[in-house]
C-alpha cells in the first residue's frame, strides 16, 4: 500500500505568523513583487472576518541535510503555494511593507467600519472619517487593548454603543484564532510528485513552473548568498523590459546595491535591445545547463538541497558546491560582453526584431550553446556560426516546443560527451536532410498561422541576403521589418474573399510579401494578372503605379527575392492553389541557401 506523502493539518493564523516571524517557515518570494491588487487584500480579510474559508496552502519540508560534524540539519517548510495570501496578512495586519507590481514598497492599509463591519481599502476620505478605523494593523499591534481603542472610536462617534463597538473590534482581532488548511509535503518527495500534487489540490489549477520551485530553493537559503542570487536574477530580468528601473532600485534596495551583482547589472540602465527579454526560467535554463551539463531544472533543486545521486543522501557540501557553480552561472548570463554578442550573433542570423523570434526556449538554448564553446575556447567565428545554425533549426524543427527539459537535457549531455561538432553534424544530418528541404518543409508551409516560424526564419533570410522589400528599389526587408511595415497579400485577400476563399485560405503564408504601406494601397484588390501585367507596363516605359521599378530585370530579380515563380505573369496568375505550391518549394530553396550561408 503507498504510503501517504503528504499530511494534511489546519494551524490558526496566528500560529502561521508566529512561523514567519520566527523563521521556521520560509516565504522565500516575500521581496518579489505583489501582484494582488488592494481589492483582493480587502476581500481576503473580509472573508476571513466572516469566517469563510480562504484555501489551502502547500509548504513543502526541505530535505535534512548532514553536516560536516556527522549531524542533520533539519530543514525549513517551504512555502510553495500561499504566498500572495501570506503576503497580505502581514502588510495588512501586521503592518509590513511589500513590493508591488512596480518593485516600489508600499503598504496596502485596509480601514473597518466598526459599525457596519465593512471594509475598505483605506484611501483620504476613509482617513478623514471618524467613522472609520483607517488602518486594521492598530487592532493587531501586540500593544493594543481592544477597550482602549473602543474608547478612543467612541469619543470620535459620540452616538455610537461602546459595547458594540468593543465586539466588532474583538471579533475583528479574533481573525488571527482562524483556522487555515496546510498541506504539508513530505521531504523527500521528488520535485516531479510535488508538481502533480500542486496541480491536484489547487483549486485554480495554477500551474507551477519547475523554475518556481527552484527560485523558492535559491531564495530560502541563508548559508550560500541565496537571497542575494534570487535578486540578482530578479532584477536583472526587470532590467532587461524597463530599464528605467534601474534608478528605482537604487533607492528601493541599497542592501543589494551593495553586492558584487549590482554593478553587473548597471549596463542595463542604457539597454534597448528587446531582441532576448529573459524570464527569471530562462535564466535558470541557461545558468544551470551552461555550468552543470544538466537540463533538467528539477535537478537543480536536488543539488541545491545537497543531493548526492549517487548515495541518495543530502550533503551541505554539494548544496554549498551547487550554490557557487549556480552564482557562477548566473554571473556569466549577466556578463555584458557575453550577453550583447550573444544578441548580436542572433542579429547577424536575420532576426533583427523580436516579432522574428518564435521561441524564447530555442534562443536560450542558443545562449546555452554559446557560452558552452565560449567556455571551450572555440574559434569566435565557429561559435557564431554554430549559434546561428543550431538557432534557425531549432526554429525550423520546433526542437524545444515538446519536452523542452528533456531535450535540452539531452542536447547539452551529447554536446559534452560527443563534442559539439560531431553531434551537431549528425543532428543537422538528420533534422535538415535533403528530404526536409525539397519535400516536409515546403508540405509543413501549407499554413495560415501567423506565427509560423517557417515564415519568421524566411523573413530572417531575406534581411540576411539583403533582399528589397516587394517592388521596392531601395526599401530593405529589414526596413520594412524594423518599421513594422504591411504584410501584403500577393493575391489580395478581398480578391479571393469574393471568390468564396475563407480566412485560412486567403492567408496562407506563401500568399505573404513584405512590402510598403503605398504600394500594397496602390494594389488593393486587384487581381494579379491586372496588377503584375501593369508592372511590366511600367517596365517598358508606361505609368510607374506601383514602387519605383522601371527595368524587367530589376522586377524580375525583385520577385526571385521573395520566391515568386515568374509564372505570376502568365497561369499562376489565374491559379492561386498551384501559385502556393510552386511559391513554397521556392521559399524553402531559399530558406536552404540561406541556412548554408550560416
């Protein structure tokens, strides 16, 4: 019979707060932003005023650690879910800061109304009125007698009972005597049996990321710097959107301003570039694959505990080797030189905006293979060439779209073992084979999605080969890109809406061009066979109605540029289907010229 893994048990909320303060349960994710608005704060106290129930929370018990004299160090309760809940008893009750959305402290005050037993989130005019308790921490300070606050209401309202007063603030201090359900997980569970139970008992079914339990892990550690490292990642992952930011946290944190990362940091202040926006799991991704030779981020909290796989037991020596190689990691992910060339080789593969970047896992990967053969000592030139090939194919095959971890976990694993180049050959073999090229790439074409990534990498091509934009003579494809320009249908979507053509017929990617805003406007509906019979007009000196070329061999070299068949000036114009399936075999040539270019 299987053995319960978890206890199920229900604490008063005094007994909780009593934990936070003495820190025998960690609320690691108390420092990151709260992302409850004041409402939620107000209903939750409210609820909890009426004694309704306010949901279970989830700690999860660290491992017991053995130490050097031979002893177990008992761990900490985790909290994994509750931490926004947690967070607002203690700005609202015991009168703590938090920080909100904008990584700015503030303090969320919630006002009662002894009376109507009603609250509110506290603003000027609840402030103003003698009607209201401003602020509910007062009724909680370990000070306060409830009869000499009812006093002081009473003398403020005159016409009010005392009596009543007294027993609205009394039950208003017996929410702490409240019960709230903790599910306690046993320690040694493996993170895999933690998630499942999270997505089992949480109402919402929230899903929990594997990155949330590590930062958890990270943030709860006292010995190794954990606290500092979890705001090292944090930070520089809101540097990374708002740079502006920067100035904020001088102010906000001068503890860490203090530390070794906040200089390391600084560059941010002045960065633009949105090309590679981080997310605090991408870091971990990167950090931890790029100096453990893992992918498997549940693995990382085993050695962050001090997990020996070998012995199965825990040790403070590999929980304190795991923390330095983790700092080292995330050192090296924040490295301006590392992370600016990084961006620029992505750059340099054609994807010069983030709208062209499908896959936030596959540029990580990316960033992961780079600083492996910088750590190698690879050529400059043979890095950026692997970065970029192995990027547009994860791209083209939707390498880390399924399994993520496991793929990644495998690919770093035969990087090591086999080294790259002989692993990257025989997966560029197999993945971008000739019958990928001439026969699935063009069939895996056959899409309307606008966020395929086949069209992504063939618009990366065309600002990689410099290409023009559509009957353009001097606009670029990156022009176009960068100023988030039209996609104009080559056969126009209300022609074919008149044809009785739907949405996912009419906007098959292979009917896509780059092109300016006046020329598409200039086309409008027309057919093709009208529009591309008046630009060969315009090359044989007739009216230029469409962009500025005048040479048939400029025209024509512009529709090679985007893989139009040239028999768009004869059949293909009255047949759009096999227009599509000749302009997708072209797109994919391209694609391949364009890869081998890389």
């Amino acid at each position: 019979m299987q053995a319960q893994q978890y206890a199920v048990n229900h604490y008063p909320i005094q007994t909780l707060i009593t934990w936070i303060k003495s820190e025998d349960i960690a609320i690691p994710d108390i420092q990151r932003p709260f992302v409850w608005d004041a409402t939620d704060v107000r209903d939750l106290i409210d609820s909890m005023f009426q004694g309704y129930p306010v949901g279970f929370m989830i700690a999860w018990r660290n491992p017991n650690v053995r130490l050097k004299d031979g002893s177990s160090s008992s761990g900490k309760r985790i909290l994994i879910d509750g931490q926004q809940r947690v967070t607002a008893i203690m700005t609202a009750m015991l009168g703590r800061d938090i920080i909100n959305k904008d990584y700015k402290r503030t303090r969320f005050r919630i006002a009662f109304h002894p009376q109507s037993r009603r609250f509110e989130v506290s603003n000027p005019v609840i402030q103003k009125d003698a009607a209201w308790i401003p602020d509910i921490a007062v009724a909680f300070s370990p000070d306060i007698k409830i009869r000499k606050l009812a006093s002081e209401y009473c003398v403020k309202n005159p016409q009010v009972d005392e009596d009543a007063v007294y027993e609205s603030i009394e039950r208003l201090q017996g929410i702490v005597n409240n019960d709230v359900g903790l599910i306690e997980l046993n320690s040694d569970l493996d993170i895999e049996v933690v998630t499942e139970i999270f997505r089992r008992v949480n109402s919402m079914g929230t899903v929990l990321d594997q990155a949330d339990f590590v930062m958890s892990k990270i943030a709860s550690n006292e010995n190794y710097g954990g606290s500092t490292l979890r705001k090292a990642i944090d930070y520089f992952c809101h540097l990374a959107v708002a740079p502006d930011f920067y100035n904020t946290l001088q102010e906000f944190d001068r503890e860490f301003t203090g530390t070794e990362y906040f200089p390391k940091l600084a560059w941010l202040k002045n960065e633009k570039d949105d090309i590679y926006d981080p997310k605090y799991t991408d870091m971990l991704r990167v950090a931890f694959a790029s100096e453990f030779k893992r992918g498997r981020l549940s693995d990382l909290v085993a050695l962050l505990s001090g997990r020996n796989f070998e012995t199965k037991q825990y040790e403070e020596s590999i929980a304190a080797a795991s923390f330095a190689q983790l700092k080292e990691g995330v050192l090296n992910f924040v490295n301006e030189t590392h992370f600016k060339r990084f961006v620029m080789i992505i750059r340099s593969a054609g994807f010069v905006d983030s709208s062209l970047i499908g896959s936030q896992i596959a540029l990580s990967f990316a960033y992961i293979l780079y600083l492996t053969l910088r750590a190698q000592k690879k050529p400059e030139a043979d890095i950026q060439s692997a970065v970029r090939r192995w990027f547009v194919m994860s791209m083209l095959r939707g390498r880390y779209s399924s399994s993520p971890e496991s793929t990644i976990d495998y690919d770093i694993r035969q990087i090591h073992q086999l080294g790259f180049e002989q692993y990257a050959d025989a997966l560029m073999n197999a993945e971008l084979s000739g019958a990928f090229w001439d026969n699935l790439l063009p069939q895996e074409m056959v899409t309307s999605a606008g966020s395929s990534p086949y069209f992504r990498v063939f618009q990366a091509a065309q600002v990689k080969l410099n290409d023009k934009g559509f009957l353009s003579r001097d606009i670029t494809a990156q022009d176009l890109i960068l100023n988030k320009s039209d996609v104009h249908h080559i056969f126009p979507k209300d022609y074919l809406k008149k044809m009785g053509l739907n949405r996912g017929q009419y906007n098959q990617i292979a009917n896509f061009v780059l092109a300016q805003s006046e020329i598409n406007i200039a086309i409008g509906a027309k057919p093709p066979r009208v529009y591309f019979a008046e630009l060969l007009n315009q090359c044989d000196g007739g009216k230029k109605k469409y962009g500025g070329i005048t040479d048939l061999d400029e025209l024509k070299e512009n529709l090679r540029d985007h893989s139009i068949p040239e028999g768009i000036f004869n059949s293909l114009a009255e047949d759009y289907n096999q227009f599509l399936e000749e302009r997708r075999k072209l797109m994919a040539a391209k694609i391949k010229k364009y890869f081998n270019k890389l």
